[in-house]
C-alpha cells in the first residue's frame, strides 16, 4: 500500500523504533493516543499501533484529536537528555521534522482506552472494534494466534495430518444442548452444529489417516460463565495405534510448547494423578494443585464417635495454616452458611491452640463434642498446629469432597496471574458417573470410551451387575488440567463391536436405537477400525490462562455477554416471516 506520495504506506511499526534508528527517515502509520501541547506552535502527538506508542513532534496539530488516523513520516531522533521515558520501550526517542497526513477522522471513543478504567462489559462489547485497539487486547489475540502457531508446529512434527470435518451434521449425543439449523431443501428436518468433531475423527480413523489433528470450531447450548461460550475453538486430536500414554504424550509435547511460546519458559514435567485420589485429595477431578490443604480422611477416627454430628458415613478435614488469627468470627459463620447452600447439613469449625504442656488441642467450634482422642487424632491427621483453624464435613463421601473442594479453593486459591502453570493429568475415570431415574448408569465422559484393561472381564462376563458394580468400573478416560481449570478431556476408544454393543445394553439402549442414533459410525466399523485414542484442549481457556486471564471472553475477539447476547451484532435477534415460510418454520408466541 502507499502512501498519497506514490511512497511506502509506513516503513516502520512505532513499537520496533529504538535508538538504533536514530537518524532513519521513516513513515509510520497509526491512531492518535494523546496530543499535548507543547508550545503555541508544536505539540507531542503519541502514536499508537499494535506494537506500541511512538513520541513525534508535531508542528501545527491543533486538529488532531484521539484515535484519528494518521500517516506521520519524520526523522528518529534521541530526545534530549533527562527526557527519556523509561515507561515506554520507545521512551529514548522522537520522531522530529514532521510531516502529517489524516487518513480517517474519528468521534470520541465511547469509552477511554486507558487499561486503568474500568469500562462496563456491554459497552465494551457493543464498541468490540474500539476495544481491540487496546494493548491488553492485542496482546491477547496475539497470544492466542501464537498458541494456535506452536501447537500446529508440534503435531505436524508428529506426524499428524490436519484434516476438517464438517460443521452441518446430524444431532449426535454428547452431554449438551445442540445449536441447529433447519434445512431449506427439507423443510421439517434440521442439521445440527457440531459440539465436537466426535464421530467424524474416529472415522477418519477407519479411513486409514492414521494421526489426524484440527483447530475445530465447536458449538454448545450450554449456560455460559467465565470458562465458557457458546462457541469455542479446540485442538482435536485422534491417533491410531495408540495407547493412553501416546496420546499423552503427544498433547503435552503440543501445550508445552504453547506454553514456552507464550509465556516464554518451559513447564516441566506434566504430573498424573488418577481420578480417585484427586477426588479423595482435593475433591475435585479439576484439582489445583498450586497450594496444599489437602483433605484429610477423618472416617475411622469418628467410627465410635459419641458427637451425633460426626455420626455419617465419611468425615473429612482440612486445615487453614494461620486461619485461627486471620479468620473472624464473622467471616466463619459466612462460610458456615456458603457450605450450606454448596448441599452440606453444616460446617465444623475448631481452633487449633497451644497447650501448657506445649502440646495442641482443639478449641472453640464443636471441640467441646469431640473425645480427647478423638480431638488428638485429628490434629495429627490434619498436621495442625497452634495458630491453625480446621474445618470438618460429615455426610455421604460425594457431598463431603464436594463440599470441601470448594471451601479449600474459597479459603487458598492463588491469583490466576500468579506466574505457575502447573499441568496435571488426571486419568482412570470412571466409566459411569452415576445412575438416572430409571436406574441406569450415566457415561462420564461419552458412550464410546474404552473401559479399562482391568475392568473389563467383569463388564463383560455377561452377569448383571448392580449399581454398586457399574459405579466400579473404569474407563480409560482422561482429563488435562491447568490450576484448576479443565483444559479437556479424551480416551481410548471403544473399536470393538461386541464391546459397543455391551455398553449400549448398560446403558438401556437397545439395537434398533443404537442403529438409529449411532449407525453411520457402528456400520464403518463393520469394515475394519484400527485401536485408536484422542483428545480434545480448549483453546480459549488454554490461551486465557497464558495470559493470566480469568475469563475467556478476554481472548476470544468477538465473544457473547454470559447471558448469551452480541451487543455489537444485537443477535439472536428475530428473523422475517419471509424467510420463516421458506425454511417451513413457524415461531411460537411467547410461553
């Protein structure tokens, strides 16, 4: 492109100027950041683009405003001693000699662009285009490009092909609501939008591809929050011939190396932990494992316990280092009433206090109800000490690690921003999850994952099995997390017909219906499918975490408000009778 002088447009970015220029003539282009005045003639024009803010020195600028566009060439120049801006990564240098062309004038911004002001969201989403031009922004979509740069380097340098699958397919189950487009040419029938590439990267499996990978775009109807949209982007991944451990190993060589891209320093080791002592440990499958506070298996201390309210099937506990001094009285009775309404009967609370004989005992709370063996034993499980509080649950084993793994990330989660990333796998899921009304068991993950080595005679010795037995079961699923966030998840997939079979009768799904619902994948595989595993990572919660983002929308260029809503766009928005006819669709009035 150039400039109305027949030259170059712009020879230079204004954040890659530097000292070393000095004496270059250069071009630059860009947005008025600020101007200020500097005599009746000359005034300092800050000039922004992506890379940065440039000084120039502006003879005549009195009708520059903020975030006109201009075309400003001039000469590098050292700026006089004892006026350097260290702030700035330009901050030793001015552009002098100027000469300006207006390429675009402009209103007031709706909102100013300075990252101390707070701004409301819809505003800030209903003017998108203005607010990208803020450094925060482009760093962010810069970051999420190179995420998406290292991670296509790393699985083609395994040897993985990108292929794409399509986006108008038909309603497959895969645990949320379907997005759906009704189809003009059949009128009545409806495509629906993928919420994963599923089925279609296990057929690539049966079509020989052997290692397939893709940045898919996926859609879900699901309540959005902050590690949520409605549309989201993730690198998906199957492989052919390939165990769990392959699959893990190819996915944290790809995030490792987004990882060094992004924030610039290797993560180490990516640590595993199986599903059942993250839930007993943490009580959570999406464990953070940033800070300790572990939870602590009380069970056999209370099995005789005279104190009613430790009476329960599972006790559990953990301690707050320091929590006695630091923890009001008031802020306890808030946590007492925030455990309640997360499904717990109450919330034991004892301080943990010296002792004359230089010991520990509990003091305070519900200590007066418990045994001084029983008071001793959990000190020592819970490795108290004077100055701490500790906090008990008593109920069944799923609300107690519930309940607990939300009050350890309420009393010592560290910022998002805290500079750690520590990756952990999270494996040997169970294959049901629990059981529906009918009493049949519910898929953990998706109704095509391999069970596990171990667990699979019994699944398939044909014999009943209760719920207690179904509940048992492994699978060979596995989870990726990121402090706490679930980046995605993935298995071995079932390529054995009498294995599918098996778990569609668990599951009450009889042959017509798994015919019906699942055909076009159960006929490929009458033809021949390789053992294949995969893998899906959420890109966007991948991106925001590298960049100490708490919320997705911070690196998503035009994301939807949480209540589902484009301020920008006004969508959903409704459509003309017109086209409704067309499509043979008829809109219902409000219930």
């Amino acid at each position: 492109m150039t400039g109305s002088d027949g030259t170059a447009m712009r020879t230079d970015l204004c954040g890659r100027l530097g000292a070393g220029e000095a004496g270059r003539s250069v071009a630059v282009c860009g947005w008025v950041d600020r101007r200020r005045e500097h005599s009746e003639h000359l005034a300092f024009i800050d000039l922004r683009d992506h890379t940065g803010v440039l000084q120039c020195v502006v003879d005549g600028a009195r009708d520059l405003r903020s975030e006109y566009v201009v075309r400003i060439t001039g000469t590098v120049t050292l700026r006089p001693e004892g006026t350097a801006n260290p702030a700035l990564a330009t901050g030793e240098i001015e552009l002098q000699d100027c000469e300006v062309e207006l390429l675009s004038r402009a209103e007031p911004p709706p909102f100013p662009l300075d990252e101390r002001t707070d701004v409301d969201e819809t505003l800030r989403l209903r003017h998108r285009y203005v607010d990208l031009r803020k450094p925060r922004m482009q760093r962010n979509l810069r970051a999420r490009a190179a995420v998406n740069r290292a991670i296509r380097r790393a699985m083609d340098a395994q040897g993985f092909v990108e292929v794409e699958t399509p986006m108008l397919i038909a309603s497959t189950p895969e645990g949320a609501r379907d997005f759906v487009v009704p189809s003009r040419k059949e009128p009545g029938s409806f495509y629906a939008l993928p919420q994963s590439p599923q089925i279609f990267k296990q057929l690539t499996m049966v079509g020989g591809v052997d290692r397939y990978y893709q940045i898919a775009r996926c859609l879900r109807d699901e309540d959005l929050r902050a590690d949520r949209q409605f549309e989201f982007s993730q690198l998906d991944v199957e492989a052919s011939f390939a165990t769990r451990d392959d699959v893990l190993g190819f996915v944290t060589r790809a995030v490792a190396e987004a990882t060094v891209e992004v924030a610039g320093h290797d993560p180490g080791t990516f640590e595993r932990m199986t599903w059942h002592d993250a839930m007993e440990r943490f009580g959570s499958d999406k464990p953070d494992t940033r800070f300790g506070m572990e939870l602590a298996e009380l069970t056999p201390i209370f099995a005789d316990t005279q104190a009613r309210v430790f009476q329960a099937p599972c006790v559990k506990g953990i301690c707050l280092t320091g929590g006695a001094e630091d923890l009001p009285r008031s802020r306890v009775d808030e946590l007492v009433a925030t455990c309640q309404r997360w499904g717990a009967k109450g919330l034991a609370w004892m301080r943990v206090v010296a002792t004359e004989e230089g010991g520990s005992a509990l003091d305070a709370g519900v200590a007066k109800f418990l045994s001084p063996d029983e008071g001793a034993a959990v000190i020592e499980a819970l490795e108290a000490r004077p100055g701490d509080m500790v906090f008990l649950v008593a109920d069944e084993r799923p609300l107690v690690r519930h309940v607990l793994g939300l009050l350890r990330l309420e009393l010592g989660r560290p910022p998002v921003n805290d500079g750690r990333f520590n990756y952990l796998w999270v494996v040997d899921f169970p294959l049901f999850e629990g059981l529906n009304a009918e009493g049949e068991p519910i898929p953990s993950h998706h109704p095509f994952t391999m069970p596990h080595t171990d667990d699979l005679p019994l699944l398939m010795s044909g014999q009943p099995l209760d719920g207690e037995a179904l509940l048992g079961i492994r699978s060979q699923a596995y989870d990726l997390v990121l402090n706490g966030w679930e980046l995605g998840s993935g298995s071995v997939r079932i390529h054995r017909r009498d294995i599918q079979q098996r778990i569609f009768e668990v599951l009450g799904i009889a042959p017509d219906e798994a015919q019906e619902r699942f055909g076009f994948l159960l006929d490929a595989f009458r033809y021949g499918a390789p053992p294949h595993a995969g893998f899906a990572v959420g890109l966007d919660r991948l991106g925001a975490l590298l960049v100490a983002e708490e919320n997705i929308r911070e690196v998503i260029a035009f994301p939807k408000t949480q209540s589902g809503a484009d301020p920008l766009t006004d969508a959903p928005s409704p459509i003309a009778d017109t086209h409704l006819q067309e499509l043979g669709l008829r809109v219902l009035p409000p219930a």
